[in-house]
C-alpha cells in the first residue's frame, strides 16, 4: 500500500503546478518516500529503501529541504553500515552534513553519531571516539523547539543508544569500552513505552556487550527482558540482535540459564 501511495505521489512531480507550491510538493513526496524507505530497510526490502531513500534524497534537494535532506541521508548511512559497507555509510553521513549551517543541533548529533558507527565498523577507534565526542557536543546544545518533527524521536535516551552502538562495535573488535555499558544502560532507563523498538534492541545490544565481556548471568537479565519487548513487535532488524546474543551466548551454553535464554530466543523468532 505505501509503495502504490510512493509511485502516485512520484506521478504528481510530472504535472503542471504554480511555482510557488512546487518545492510544497517535492517536499511532500520526499518525506513520504523517507516513511516508506525506512519501512524497506527494516523489512529488509534494501534495494527498495536504497531506491526508495535514493528517489526521496532528491526530491528533497529539489524542494531545497536541508531538514528532511539530512534525515534521508542519515538512513541512508545506517542502512550502509547495517549492510556491512561502512564506507558508503560514511560517504552518507558525510553528505548529510552538507550545508551544516542550515541544520539543528540534534541533526549535528544524529550524523556524527552514524559516522562515528561508520568509523567503529571500519576500525577506526580514534576517528569513532571523535566522532562521538563531536555528537556529544551538537547534542548538549540541542533545542527541540528548533526541530522538525520528525526529529522528535531523537531525545537522550536515543543519543546514548546509538553512541552506545558505536562503541559496542569497538568492544566486539577487542577495544574495551566501559562507556558503552553506561549508555546502553541510560537508553534502556530513559525510553519509554512508546519507544519499545528502540528500548528492545538497546537492551538486545547491552545483554550482547555483557555476554562478550564475560559477564553471562547479567546478560541472560538484561536478554530476558530483551525478548519480553521484542515478542511485542515484528522487527527483522530486531530479530537480528536477538540472534547475534544467542551466537555469542553459545561458549558459555554449560550454564543452564544461558541455554534455556537461547531456547527461548529460537522460540520468540520463529513464532
């Protein structure tokens, strides 16, 4: 249904219009075609988000949008760096700073953190480590009052999630980061109910960085309570970090609690 509304939205750009609404309407069909992409990507229909993220990058540089401009190519990043192509993700990120000038705070903070990822994922500590510093600072002066409202989601307990993703990755590759359990921890308190994807897969992550840190019992917790807002949605993308924790969770399977964590995970993901 939202790709029949994304193709009748994309005709309307072909017809005759007053100037003056013209960039209304590229506008209009560029934030439909970013709901739509990000639809896509957690499907994991990712050559219909790339197309689709790709179609709604440009109508939004035609309606001259910088806001919705940097929120397309801030998931434009992430689906890269999700893909395993960090380098593209830091080319988007990169390109969603374009013009800095014109963007909020909170979007200063929602790109450098994806190239923070981007630079965790390519093995860079120190350019990750910059990078979040960089997020951190845009974030401590962020003022919602100036966001679009599609930036509403990326409050605190978002910030520190997604830096906490950065520095999770830096911890699997053998770089101990502490930091990384402290935000993970902050994300899982400060989301609400209403946030339950994102509240999942922090928790997902946290009782992930637990089990690989060697601390199983705090991650079969942490994962339980994972599983208890995950079975509440249909998230592939969330199905994934639930996965990931039973892989790492398989040298420490002796433990009776850490198999039956991983009995339930198989459970939850094939219902």
């Amino acid at each position: 249904m939202a790709t029949a509304q994304l193709k009748w939205a994309s005709a309307l750009l072909e017809c005759r219009c007053p100037e003056k609404i013209r960039p209304q309407l590229f506008a209009a069909a560029a934030r439909l075609g970013m709901v739509v992409g990000a639809t896509d990507f957690d499907a994991y229909a990712h050559d219909d988000a790339r197309r689709v993220f790709a179609f709604a990058a440009a109508c939004a540089e035609e309606a001259g949008e910088w806001h919705l401009r940097a929120k397309i190519y801030s998931f434009r990043a992430r689906q890269a760096i999700w893909l395993g192509d960090a380098d593209t993700g830091l080319t988007h990120a990169e390109l969603g700073l374009a013009r800095s000038d014109r963007l909020t705070a909170t979007e200063h903070a929602m790109l450098h953190t994806a190239r923070a990822r981007a630079y965790a994922k390519l093995g860079d500590t120190a350019a990750a480590l910059k990078a979040i510093g960089q997020a951190d600072d845009a974030f401590a002066h962020c003022d919602p009052a100036a966001d679009p409202p599609w930036m509403a989601y990326y409050d605190e307990a978002q910030h520190q999630g997604d830096t906490g993703h950065a520095l999770y990755d830096l911890a699997l590759a053998g770089d101990h980061q502490p930091a990384a359990v402290e935000r993970f921890d902050t994300a899982v308190k400060l989301h609400t109910d209403a946030y339950v994807r994102s509240r999942a897969m922090s928790r997902t992550k946290l009782a992930a960085l637990h089990m690989a840190v060697g601390d199983p019992h705090e991650a079969v917790a942490m994962g339980a309570l994972a599983l208890s807002d995950v079975g509440q949605m249909r998230s592939r993308r969330a199905a994934d970090g639930l996965r990931e924790l039973a892989t790492l969770g398989y040298r420490y399977r002796a433990i009776p609690e850490v198999t039956e964590l991983r009995e339930r995970i198989k459970e939850t993901i094939n219902a």
